[in-house]
C-alpha cells in the first residue's frame, strides 16, 4: 500500500474482502451463523430448565420433610391416645372393682379419657391428613422436576449435536439438532404446565 492512493491486494486481503461479501470459501457460513445463534438461545433455555429442575427438586425435598413432620406429629398424638385409652381401661377396671362409693369417681374419669381420646383422635386424623397433603405435593414437584431434567438432558445432546454440525458441515446433522431442541422445548413446556 501507498499513500498515493494505489492498493495492492494480498491473498490474505482477498479472501477477507470476499468473506464480509459473502463470497467463494464461505458457503457455509449461513449455516453456521444460524446454528450459532441456535446454539445460543437453546443453552440459554436450557439454563434456565435447569434452574427450574434445581428448584422443584429442593421443593419436593423440603415437602417430604414436612410430610415426615407432621406423622410424627400424628404418631405423638397416637401415642397419646393410646396412654389415654389405657388409663381408660384401667379406671373401668379400677370402677368395677371398686366399692359401690368409689365406682361414680372412676366412671367420671373414664369419661373424661374418653372425651379426651376424640379429642386427640380428631387432632391425629388431621395431622395424618396434612402428611398425605405434603407427601402429594412432594410426589408432584417430583415428577416435574424429572420433566424439568428430561428437558434439560435434550437440551445439552441439541447443543453437543450443534457442535458436530459445525465441525462436519451435515445437513442432517443440523436437522436433527433442531429436532432435538424442539423436543426439549416441549418437554420443558409440558413441565411448565405440570403434566
């Protein structure tokens, strides 16, 4: 080059020159601006299901705890009810053993245990209730977080076949990767939508 105005062109410049006109030696270059982007977006979904999938995860997780929680709970109560109905049945027998004087002190208490026995059974029942709830929703942030990996999973062989495309120029190759993120989108749309 001068500074006069004339312009020598090097191989190099040519084939540069030629390539940002879309020129020889870059017939290919659509397809690989288009599995670029491809790539781009699908990785950034992908991140993004698999964030999701972290979550239900930890949501199921934490919803099993309380399910075990709350049958603990309802086994305390149980217990209790049991304490309740032995120290029933002993005033029955302490009534029936007792003197006709003593037998109205004993049947007041065993009406009172059984008072307290409903009591404690209606408060068991619904702890047990709770623990079905929680183990329900643990059950189904589980199978949305399979979703949420199945998802993903197709997700990351779309972008491992979106480098194969590249590196083999196949067609087929780039249809299957556009399958693929397709079905990844689906599944991770049918995790959305909880089915």
């Amino acid at each position: 080059m001068s500074g006069h105005g004339f312009h020598v062109h090097g191989p190099h410049d040519h084939e540069l020159e030629h390539a940002q006109q879309g020129g020889h030696g870059n017939e290919h270059s659509g397809m690989i601006n288009q599995i670029a982007m491809f790539t781009a977006i699908v990785a950034t979904i992908g991140a993004l299901f698999g964030y999701m999938g972290g979550a239900t995860q930890a949501n199921a997780g934490l919803y099993k705890n309380n399910a075990a929680i709350k049958k603990t709970e309802a086994s305390n109560q149980w217990n209790f009810f049991q304490a309740k109905s032995t120290k029933q049945s002993l005033s029955e027998l302490a009534r029936d053993l007792a003197p006709d004087g003593k037998k109205a002190f004993y049947q007041a208490k065993i009406e009172r245990y059984e008072k307290e026995k409903n009591d404690i059974k209606v408060g068991a029942d619904k702890l047990e209730a709770e623990a079905t709830q929680w183990d329900k929703k643990s059950d189904e942030q589980m199978h949305q977080h399979h979703r949420w990996a199945q998802s993903t999973t197709v997700l990351q062989v779309c972008i491992a076949l979106a480098a194969i495309a590249l590196l083999t120029k196949k067609k087929w190759l780039e249809v299957a990767m556009f399958a693929a993120g397709g079905i990844g989108l689906v599944v991770g749309v049918l995790a959305a939508l909880h089915i």
